[in-house]
C-alpha cells in the first residue's frame, strides 16, 4: 500500500496496490502497522460505518463527533465514487479552516485517512455511491455535531446544482458561527 501526506499535517491518501488476473483483482484494503508508521502513531478503529447514498449529489457533511469521543477515520468507497472532504479545525493549527478534497471511487480504491480534528464529508458523484470506513471511537449522540457545509469556503463541485441534503445538514451552525471543539 503506497500511503501520502497531503498538504494538510495529518491527512493522509492511501493507494491500496490492486494484483490482478483474468480472474479479477485481490488487494489489502487495511493495514494497521502501514497506517500507524505512515501516521507517527498507533489508531485504534473499533467500528466500521457503511453509508448508501441513491442519488448524485447527495451530500453528508460537514460532520464530527467531538472529544472525548472525536473519531479517526479511515474512508473508502466500495461503490460508485464520491468527492471525499476534510477541513482542518484544530485550534492553533497553521491550516486551521483549510480543507482538501479528493475523489474516492470503487474503481480508484483509494483512501482517506481523517485524523481527528477535521470536519468531514462528502458528495456523490454517482448513483448508489457507497462508502465504508472505519472509525477509533463509536459513535455517540451526545457529541455528535456538523457545520453548515457551504460556510466554510470548499468547492464541492456541484457546478449550477443544489446537493440533496438532510434536515441534520441543513440546520447545522455555519463556520463562522462555531467553536471548534479541537485543541
């Protein structure tokens, strides 16, 4: 597996190598000591999440869960393809509201790694796009929050088009209204 810093301290794109036949392709989709060398640090996952989106132009986001229950995660797309969204909200950091953004897709196979501290989401490109991913804490109501996703200044590619959103997603606070939970 070929792992990449990205130009955010933290994030990371993993390029998991396909071996392939006529009969199809095996690859290792996860390897903990790879991620944890490519990370400065071990990650504990302890739940994987798997999201169905139907439509293109689906968006989910900009979500987080914070501490004591921030989450790692580790994204991929099993099926179809999305644009796949982090922006770095770490108090004190030197990229503090900067964000990336890279294309997941089953016939790519890459990979995202979030650490803590980012907002995260994405938008379908495809119809019936699917995302799996793992994460370092389970989810918890109580600490789950999200953003506004159009306040916090990324391009989501969506051209003339509105994203077809839920009510948890239109409600949320916008950027500049919220207090990162992150130090």
């Amino acid at each position: 597996m070929n792992i990449k810093s990205l130009s955010i301290d933290g994030l990371l794109l993993c390029e998991p190598m396909r071996h392939g036949d006529d009969r199809g392709w095996f690859m290792e989709s996860y390897r903990k000591d790879a991620l944890n060398e490519a990370a400065g640090r071990t990650v504990h996952f302890v739940q994987d999440n798997h999201s169905l989106s139907t439509a293109v132009g689906t968006l989910r986001g900009l979500h987080y869960q914070a501490p004591p229950c921030a989450q790692d995660k580790l994204v991929r797309c099993i099926a179809g393809s999305v644009l796949d969204v982090a922006v770095d909200v770490r108090r004190g950091s030197a990229s503090y509201g900067q964000w990336i953004a890279v294309e997941l897709s089953a016939q790519n196979a890459h990979q995202l790694f979030v650490p803590t501290g980012f907002l995260h989401g994405f938008v379908t490109r495809e119809p019936n796009s699917e995302i799996a991913y793992k994460v370092s804490a389970p989810y918890s109501r109580d600490h789950d929050g999200s953003v506004l996703w159009k306040s916090a200044g990324v391009d989501w590619d969506l051209g003339a088009s509105a994203p077809i959103l839920s009510g948890k997603d239109v409600d949320a606070p916008a950027f500049a209204d919220w207090v990162s939970p992150f130090d």
